[in-house]
C-alpha cells in the first residue's frame, strides 16, 4: 500500500519536472546554436566570445540540471528519460532505506504531500522495523547458540579455552558470527560486481558494509531497477545478521560484566576493611584475601587442565569453597590495640 501511495504522489511531479527541464534544455540548445549563426560574421571578437561564453554558461547550467533530474543527454532522441525514479521497484527500494534509516539520498519525496506522508510513515514505521530487527538478531543469537551447543567436538587447544573460560566459548560464537558476516557482505559484493556493470567487489563490499551498519553515504548505490526489489531483501536479511552480532556481543559483555561484580563484592569489602582500620591495618591480610579470590578464578581453569569438564560434585565442592572464601574475606578483621608509646623526659640542672 504504502509503494502505491508514494508512487501516486511522486510520480506525476517527476513526468512534470522532467518535462520542464527537456523542454528548457531544448530552448537553451537552439538559443546557442542561433547566437553563434547569427554571430558567426561579426567583426568585434571580444564581444563575441563574452556573450558566447554567457549563452555557454547557461546552456551547462541547463544540462547539469536536466542530468540531476533523470534525463538521458542524448540529442539525437531529444533527450528522453534516463531512469524512472518512482517505479514500483524504486518506490520498494525507497521505503526499505526508510525504515531501516538507511537513507541513502538518490530518492527524496520532492512535492509536499510525499514529505508529509514520509514523515508519517516514518514515525510509524521505524520504531516497528527496528523492533521486528531486534526481535530477529535475539532469535538467531538463540539459533546460533543451539547449534554451537549441538555441533561436534572442537579441537582439543579451543576445547581447554573454552572449558577452562565460558567467556573463551563465547568469544568463540562471537567470532564465529562476525566471519558468517563477513562472508555474507562478500557474497553480496559478487552479486552487485555482477548487476551493476561498473562497479568492482571492492565497491559492492563497501556498500554492503555501509548498509549493514545504516550509515548510508550514499555515494554509491544501485542502480539497476529490476535488482532492487532483490537488493530489498539482501538488505534486511544482513540488517538481521548484522543485529544477531550486536546481540551475541551484548550477551558477552552483559556476563563479563556479572561475573566482574560478582568478583568485586569481596574486594569492596576488603578495601572497605581497609580503610576503616586506618593506620593499623595489617597489609598482609589484604594480601591474602587477594590470593584467595585468584584462587577462586583460576580453579575452574585448573580442574579443568586436563580437558575435561567439571563434575557435579566437584562443581559443589567449588560452590562451597566460594561460599567459605567470600565467609572468610567478608569476616569482621579482628580489632588491633594501638601500640604504647613511652615518652621519658630528664631533666638537668647543667
């Protein structure tokens, strides 16, 4: 509905404007030809050359504008449109880089009822696509995370780093991830060196890596309709991939970050301790709950040295351990008596 509305509302303003400037470029053409026939005679050079010169600047004018507006400098076929910008392929285009706020800029509405059902359309439907992305990049994130947990062993050098570190695993997927990623934008590059006739891979991965990350230059853009509704889909299937990376990432750092709170409790408490014993604090103490909370950390890399994963009851003893370490660091320090200091003072009659 939406490409029918924007079709019906641009359509006829572009026919008039392309209109507008084919018959102005025509005038301006046949006024130059004129001025130079009816000039071609004249005894006073100087003079000839400066209107020349203007009648040239406005006919470049002219072409410059014709060109921006879609059409073809051809003289012979009296300049007939280069493209149609808001064919049903187009208009699919257009509102795709709507959506997604892609925005390249080689299709604006132009009349004011286009703009004002841009803008509407936009409101509306921007928050809805980048939900509906969002949702998406969750859901593959959840795929992707099943079929890693489904697939065969590893090696046995990524087997001990992801064993002894969930992180290590993680980053695993993550890479994983951003290498299907990169893939995809390179089988997008083939395709668009084989559509568009002048553009080499590096161009078409460089356009698909400025769509996947909506920054949308606009610099380089297709230009072949009859590919755009398929550029369409490309587009917002890499816009989820792109999404299912973001979402991976957010999972590891949001676990980073929980297990990094989770080791921080125990040394708040000491530097707390710390700071509320004062001068008389023993620094050894510090010390050892340091030790202690680093034997925490490393003891599932350690049980798990040899590759192989942590039981259920060694899993427990760890749990317990923990418990009993954080206990021990958590532990009021025992109160320490200030040290007495004697002063004697002699006195001397010398």
């Amino acid at each position: 509905m939406r490409i029918f509305v924007f079709r019906a509302l641009e359509y006829p303003a572009e026919m008039a404007k392309q209109e507008f400037h084919r018959e102005r470029l025509v005038t301006e053409r046949w006024n130059l030809i004129r001025f130079v026939s009816e000039r071609s005679n004249a005894t006073d050079n100087d003079d000839v050359e400066k209107l020349l010169s203007d009648h040239l600047a406005v006919y470049e004018r002219v072409l410059e504008e014709a060109s921006s507006s879609g059409l073809a400098l051809e003289v012979e076929n009296n300049f007939p449109p280069l493209e149609e910008k808001w064919s049903i392929l187009q208009a699919v285009f257009f509102s795709s880089t709507v959506l997604t706020t892609i925005g390249y800029g080689n299709i604006v509405p132009e009349t004011f009822w286009g703009r004002l059902f841009c803008i509407a359309y936009a409101l509306i439907g921007i928050p809805l696509t980048l939900t509906v992305i969002a949702d998406l990049g969750r859901v593959f994130a959840t795929v992707v995370s099943i079929i890693a947990k489904q697939l065969p062993a590893m090696p046995k050098c990524c087997t001990r780093v992801s064993d002894a570190n969930p992180t290590g695993q993680r980053s695993l997927y993550a890479f994983g991830a951003v290498g299907f990623l990169f893939l995809y934008l390179s089988a997008g590059a083939g395709l668009f060196k084989m559509w568009e006739d002048d553009w080499t891979f590096y161009d078409g991965f460089y356009f698909c890596f400025i769509t996947m990350t909506t920054i949308g230059f606009g610099d380089i853009v297709p230009k072949r309709p009859k590919y755009m509704l398929i550029c369409t889909v490309y587009i917002l299937i890499g816009l989820a991939l792109t999404s299912t990376i973001i979402e991976l990432v957010r999972r590891q750092y949001a676990q980073s970050w929980q297990q990094l709170r989770a080791l921080s409790g125990p040394l708040a408490d000491t530097l707390r301790r710390l700071g509320d014993a004062g001068r008389g604090v023993d620094v050894s103490a510090l010390h050892s709950d340091l030790r202690k909370v680093l034997t925490v950390v490393t003891m599932p890399r350690l049980s798990s040295a040899n590759g192989s994963a942590l039981t259920d009851k060694r899993r427990l003893e760890w749990e317990a351990a923990v418990e009993a370490v954080i206990r021990d660091i958590t532990a009021p320090a025992p109160t320490q008596k200030p040290p007495i200091v004697q002063i004697v003072i002699y006195e001397s009659s010398v």
